[in-house]
C-alpha cells in the first residue's frame, strides 16, 4: 500500500485514502524534493532517525563541555539535515540552537536542544507508526 501523504493516520474526508495531519515530516514536500521517489524519501527518513541520536548525544557532551565550536558544528549539520527531511520543527530547533551557540547563550542551547529532542521523539513515533502500519513507502 502506498500512500501519496505520508504514512497512515486518520481518514482523508473525501478519497478514502489515510493521510497524517501532525507530522513531523512534510511528507509532500520530501516526495517533491526526492521528485516522486518514494523508495528515496523513505531512505533519507531513515538515515536521518538513525543518525539522530548520536548526533544529539554529541550536542549534550558539548553543552556539559561548554563547547561552542562542536554545538555550532552539530546544530548547522541538524539543521542541514532536518531541512532536506522537511521536518521544519526540527530545523527551526537546530537553527535555534545554532544561533545561541554562536552566541554563546548556552541556557538557551539547552532549551533548544529540548525542543529538538521533543521533535526527534515525535519523529521517532511517526517512523515506528509507518512500521507498524505496514505502510511501504511504494515499494
């Protein structure tokens, strides 16, 4: 099963098709970018959710180390990141972060960096409810 909108959520009104209304990926707007290509939409999600945690690991060591050189470095690859997924919360949270850090208002890293890690968990359900959906990205 396929699904043009993103992964199933609630019932669309008129087509009968299912499409997500709080996503945290604008999934229309990655199709368009991967031009149609679902196989790809669905590869840059997944290399972005794996890659996420690790890199949010590296943005805490630094805020502890008070590094503003790594959490600016880190925050502009998130941002990078999170903009190509179309997941514009995250971006707008890793564009936050980095404008603190180079700053140098650490609090308001660490603020942001929490609303990050709200949309990465937001993130994470909405790849995990594609799992469980048996939704197949077109393949």
């Amino acid at each position: 099963m396929s699904f043009k909108h993103g992964p199933p959520d609630r019932p669309a009104e008129s087509s009968g098709a299912s499409i997500r209304f709080d996503s945290p990926i604008d999934f229309p707007q990655l199709l368009h970018r991967c031009l149609g290509n679902e196989r790809l939409a669905r590869e840059v999600i997944v290399r972005f959710h794996d890659r996420v945690e690790e890199d949010v690991a590296l943005l805490q060591g630094a805020l502890r180390r008070q590094d503003k050189g790594e959490l600016v470095a880190v925050a502009h690859r998130l941002k990078g990141a999170a903009a190509s997924l179309s997941a514009n919360r995250l971006t707008e949270a890793a564009s936050a972060m980095e404008e603190e850090a180079r700053a140098g208002c650490l609090e308001q890293v660490s603020h942001w960096l929490s609303q990050f890690q709200s949309e990465g968990k937001a993130l994470s359900r909405y790849v995990a409810g594609v799992r469980d959906s048996g939704f197949t990205w077109g393949e």
